[in-house]
C-alpha cells in the first residue's frame, strides 16, 4: 500500500480540542471507536507550557485507557503510558501512544483525564487519534516524526 491510499484510510477524530488550561483538568475529552481498524496512535500536541501535563494529576505519565461502551468504566491499558509526566520545559512537541489493535483490546479508547499543573498561564494542548487501515501499520518514532512512541 503506498502512502496516498494509506492517508485516504486513515481515520482521524480530535479528542481533545487545543486549548490552555491552568491548574485542573483540560476539558472536552472524547474516546475514539477503533473498531475495524489495526491500530491507533494518540498524538498528543503542546504548545507553550510553564507547568506539567499528566493523566488525573500533573505527576502522573499520560496514558490510554479502554472500554467497551463510550460512557462505562475505562481501565488502563498494560504499557500504553508514556515515560513520564509531560515536564513545563517540552514546549512544542508531540508525544504518541500506539496500541496495537492485533492484540486483544476494547472498542472505545482515549487518553486518561488529561490534567495541566499549576502554573502562571498554563499549559496549552491538543490531543489527535489517528486510526490506521488493517493492512497497515507505522513502526517507529522516527518513522513518525514524534519524540517519543509508547506502543502497547
């Protein structure tokens, strides 16, 4: 499959629209259906930040949960968090989480309560599901122009 009929299948949904938030959790965080898809990547884009970026908290790494309805308990999935929380200095980057969907996992996914620390203006952020065809698949970080790939 070449490169131009992968991006006609790619199937794309914001999940947390940009915005800036001090002190609290970023609002209007949506799951993503991954039904009939391979796998998903979760992009999760700064801008300018004075204060951590986590999953329910500022300390805690930012990680993708699953479900099997869009509104019923979500649980952790094993190895899809990053690193570390997202630290007040990773101004302008992009981290991703990719889950393999080859593996045994739930219909509905998202990123874990997305939560900005407290800081002088805050942190500004946006998070993107990019949902990839059944015949194909990325492979790496570099691949995908991120500064860190988490895959579970």
């Amino acid at each position: 499959m070449d490169l131009r009929s992968i991006l006609k299948h790619i199937k794309a949904k914001i999940c947390l629209p940009p915005q800036l938030k001090d002190d609290g959790d970023f609002a209007g965080n949506t799951c993503f259906d991954v039904q009939g898809l391979s796998g998903v990547l979760f992009l999760l884009a700064t801008g300018t930040n004075d204060a951590a970026i986590g999953s329910t908290a500022e300390g805690t790494a930012p990680l993708v949960e699953e479900c099997d309805t869009t509104n019923g308990t979500y649980t952790a999935i094993t190895g899809a968090a990053l690193a570390d929380a997202i630290a007040a200095t990773e101004d302008d980057s992009i981290f991703g989480i990719f889950a393999d969907l080859s593996k045994t996992h739930k219909r509905y996914m998202q990123v874990q309560a997305p939560h900005a620390g407290n800081g002088t203006t805050g942190c500004n952020l946006c998070i993107i599901a990019l949902g990839f065809p059944a015949d194909q698949m990325p492979n790496s970080a570099t691949e995908m122009g991120l500064a860190e790939l988490i895959q579970a």
